[in-house]
C-alpha cells in the first residue's frame, strides 16, 4: 500500500490512503463577505450601481444573464460599493470578482 494517512473525526481514528487528485487539491479559503463573485458563467446585462453608492440589503446590484436566465445579483448587507470590476455586456467565468463592498 501507498501513503497512509490517519484521521480523527469525533473520537474516532480513521486509516486511509491518499488520492494524488485529494493530495493536489487546491485548499479551501474562507469567502470574504465584501467581495461579490459571480456563481455561474454569463453576461451582465446591467449594471445598476455606481462606485461610492450606498445600498441596502437586498438592493439589486446587477443582472447576470446565464443559460437563457436573468439573475438579479443582490446586496447581501447594508454597505458602500467600494469598486465594481465588471461592465455591461462582458462575459464572465464562474467564480470572478464582480462587486467590492466597503
């Protein structure tokens, strides 16, 4: 057998061996609540704030058009768009920063 590895999850001691892919992972990185990332490929549509602006929770901040649908992309708290990385009609991968809150 390969590498083993133990683990202990609740008490209990687990022996395994290690994928190369699992190994190779790219780590984990706690989201920052102030940055807003686009969670599907697609095109913005509209953007409908400005930098500088204050908003309030809930406020639509743009719309992401992906597989024939518009999402409305929300403010999750109150707070002051810091920076807006996108524009109008771009088309934008999974995961990029679009919004920077304040």
């Amino acid at each position: 057998m390969g590498n083993l590895k133990e683990f202990n999850v609740d008490g209990t001691v687990y022996t395994t061996e290690l994928t190369k892919k699992f190994e190779n992972r790219k780590p984990w990185v706690r989201p920052n609540p102030k940055h807003i990332n686009s969670f599907i490929p697609g095109t913005i549509v509209e953007i409908l704030v400005k930098e500088g602006q204050e908003v309030k929770e809930g406020e639509n901040l743009m719309i992401l058009e992906a597989m024939k649908m518009k999402n409305q992309i929300k403010m999750p708290f109150d707070g002051k768009i810091a920076k807006v990385y996108v524009t109008e009609g771009e088309k934008v991968p999974n995961r990029l920063l679009m919004v920077e809150i304040e």
